[in-house]
C-alpha cells in the first residue's frame, strides 16, 4: 500500500474548549479554521460567515463534503450583475462565470 500525505483541516464553529477536548482525545487535526470566536466573545451576536478556497497559485481547489449544500465548485470566479430593462432598480439576475471567461450577453 501506498504512504500517503494528506493535511487534516477542521472548522464549523470551533471555540477554545471544543480545540482543548479534541486535543484531548488525541485529535489528529493538522489545521484548525477558528473565526467567529476569535472576532466576537460568546455574549455578543456575531454574523456567521465562511470564506472558501477555490483557488491557489494557479490550480483549482474544492471543499469536499457529504452536504452537497457545503461544496463549492473550483476556479476563481467572476460576479456579474445583469440588468435586461431600463428600470435600473432591479436587476434581471446575477451571473457567476469563471475569471477568464468571455461573458456575451448580446
């Protein structure tokens, strides 16, 4: 069999006592991704918010999960707001496309 190297990253709301049990129980976590408890303490309301990696130096990077509502599909990204009528206060619909695709909407 082969030796594989693979980094362990973990993250969904993780706080200084949830760290401390794995550790603990002999977690073999390699990466913790810790937010929304560094920025705001337990007492004080805070936005829960989740920036993910598509991309890195140049090659696709994808979330894999089991909640297909987690994934995210690899490739820098561009966001494009479309408006197909003069009334200028809603748009028609938004439109992701990769970075470096040429966007024709003629």
């Amino acid at each position: 069999m082969p030796d594989l190297a693979f980094t362990i990253f973990a993250s969904d709301d993780l706080h200084e006592d949830r760290l401390l049990e794995m550790e603990a129980n002999g977690s073999e976590i390699d990466v913790y991704a810790i937010g929304t408890h560094i920025a705001t303490c337990k007492k004080q309301p805070a936005l829960g918010l989740v920036c993910k990696l598509t991309e890195l130096n140049k090659a696709p990077r994808m979330k894999l999960t089991s909640d297909p509502e987690k994934a995210t599909l690899p490739c820098n990204k561009a966001l494009y707001r479309v408006w197909t009528t003069h009334d200028q206060k809603k748009a028609s619909f938004d439109l992701i496309a990769l970075e470096e695709e040429t966007i024709s909407l003629g």
